[in-house]
C-alpha cells in the first residue's frame, strides 16, 4: 500500500523542517526598505501581519505617512518568510 501526500503537505513539511523563518523583527526591516525604496516613506506602523506557514509567506498590512503628507496611506506586502523577498506589493488597499 502507497502512501500519498498531498503537494499542500510535502510543502508544509518542507518548510517547517528545512527552511529556517524570518523573525518578525527581521520582517519589519524588510518591510522597512521596501517601503522606503517603494513610496519614500519611512514612518510606517504595521496593522497586521500573518505568517502563512504552508504558503512559506508573510502577509503584511502596512499604514505609512509620507513626509509632508496629511494623510496616511496603505499597502499590503507579500514577503517570503525564508528569503525575506518581497512577493508582492500593492499601495493603497
């Protein structure tokens, strides 16, 4: 008899066991030189962030100010958890 796994778990397991995870203070660093480089802004606060342990991401929802703006703005980040890559970035969700 064969035992199958699915892709999700092979994942998981891979990621759990082989990969070693960006820190959440180390996350904030990326966050903070993409945010930088991406809008020029960097008075930022992190609302939410999610590490998605299958996927092997973190989900970031960040509020930032630019310099002499008046009001703040959004973004929303992908950044992948072992390499601190970031997968995607969309300004004002």
């Amino acid at each position: 008899m064969t035992n199958l796994i699915s892709a999700a778990g092979v994942d998981e397991c891979r990621f759990r066991y082989n990969m070693p995870t960006l820190t959440f203070d180390d996350l904030k660093k990326r966050v903070a030189e993409h945010v930088k480089l991406a809008v020029g802004a960097e008075d930022f606060d992190i609302t939410s962030a999610k590490l998605e342990e299958v996927k092997g991401t973190w989900s970031v929802d960040v509020e930032y100010k630019k310099p002499k703006a008046m009001f703040a703005d959004t973004a929303y980040l992908v950044v992948d958890a072992t390499t601190g890559e970031v997968k995607e970035f969309r300004k004002g969700m």
